[in-house]
C-alpha cells in the first residue's frame, strides 16, 4: 500500500516555465488536496478536490491550476513560475468524512 | 477566520522528561483536531486525530486531549527518548469542505 505519492521530489524551474506535480492515491480517498509549506508561514491550502470532477480554491489559489479526472489522481500545474513560488509541495488525502489526512512526502520547487 | 497557535515554537529538554505541547484555535466550531510530526525534509505524518465530540486520544507514549469551548489542545509526549525530536503540528478541520489550517508547529529537541 504506498498511500500518497508525489513526483517529482525536486524541481528546478526558470521564471516562466510551465511544470505539473503529480500526485497519486491508493486508499481510495475521495477529498484530495494541495499544500505550500514555507518558513513562518506554515502550510497554507492551495487547491483541494472532494471527488472527480470537483475542485475548489483553497488560501492560496493564484498561479495554480488543479484537475480531478480520477479519484486517484490530483495533479497541480504551475502555469508560468514566478520566485514566489519557491516553496516545498504537499498532497494529502482523506475520504470525505472529516478523517486523518495522509501526506505525500513534498516536492521541493525552486524557482530561479 | 480560524487561527492556530502553538505554543512553545521550540523546546529542548533531556531524554527522559515528560512534556506538554499547547495547541490553541481561535474558533470552536471544529471537526476535529489531528496532531502531526514531520521530520526535517520529510512529509507529514499522523499521530493523533481527535472528533469535536472526543477529550482525548491516546496512541503509546503520546496522548491529546481537546477542550473545544476553551480553543485548546495539549499534546503530552511522555518519558521522552532521541527519536521524537522532530516538528509537531496541530491542525483543525472546520465545518466546511476545505481542508486543514495548520499551527506553525513547534520544534521539539530531546538531547541524549
């Protein structure tokens, strides 16, 4: 069972380039979601999903775009880099009930 | 909008000590509240997960308790040994479908 799972784990963009984090699930979780962690900020919500189909801005939604295709899967897209989006990137899942929610182990994303 | 403090951000004591870490939210209409560790450069990890109608959860060495009409919660981690230095996050799942607001954490040190 390998939970939540994250690629890449590092990524070094250019200003302006395009990427997409991908994220997969295996525990058949229907609430899927997107954190920034970055110092002194804590984790901040990006973007979460509670089904396929459905998807919804979180604290911080500019810059990011999210699909949900599958119950799997969860990809977020960075449309043009900017520095500010230097940080490290959580995903993390839950079935739609109020229940613990399961980490994948970041993608660290810096942006020149 | 919810707020989470975590009080101390850091604390180092002897291996050996018991030690309460202070969780407090600024409103009381919650979910839950779920305690994480995460390690340096690592995700996420679940430790405990307390419903709006529990007082406490406890999981080996480690117990949360929640008062919802006062916004606290307090981890204690007892006879504390080397392997539980990391960061530990309090968070708090409101009434709607979006996701977790996260403490900043504190940064635990336990000295051989």
């Amino acid at each position: 069972n390998a939970g939540v799972t994250q690629t890449p784990k590092f990524q070094v963009l250019k200003t302006g380039q395009s990427m997409t984090l991908q994220c997969a699930q295996d525990m058949n979780h229907e609430y899927m979601s997107w954190y920034r962690q970055d110092p002194g900020m804590g984790l901040r919500l990006i973007h979460y999903s509670v089904g396929a189909g459905i998807t919804d801005q979180g604290e911080v939604p500019n810059g990011y775009n999210v699909s949900r295709s599958t119950t799997e899967d969860f990809p977020l897209r960075l449309l043009s880099a900017a520095p500010s989006q230097t940080s490290v990137y959580f995903c993390a899942s839950r079935t739609f009930s109020a229940g613990e929610l399961f980490f994948g182990e970041g993608s660290r994303l810096t942006v020149l | 909008k919810q707020e989470v403090t975590q009080i101390p951000a850091a604390l180092s004591v002897p291996e050996g000590e018991n030690l309460v870490l202070n969780c407090s939210f600024t409103d009381s209409a919650i979910y839950n509240l779920q305690w994480f560790r995460q390690d340096p450069g690592k995700g996420l990890t679940s430790l405990l997960l307390i419903q709006s109608s529990q007082r406490e959860q406890t999981s080996g060495r480690l117990n949360a308790s929640l008062d919802k009409s006062s916004g606290r919660s307090t981890l204690y981690i007892a006879a504390s040994q080397p392997g539980d230095s990391a960061t530990y996050l309090c968070a708090v799942q409101g009434g709607g479908a979006d996701g977790l607001t996260f403490g900043k954490g504190t940064h635990l040190i336990i000295q051989p």
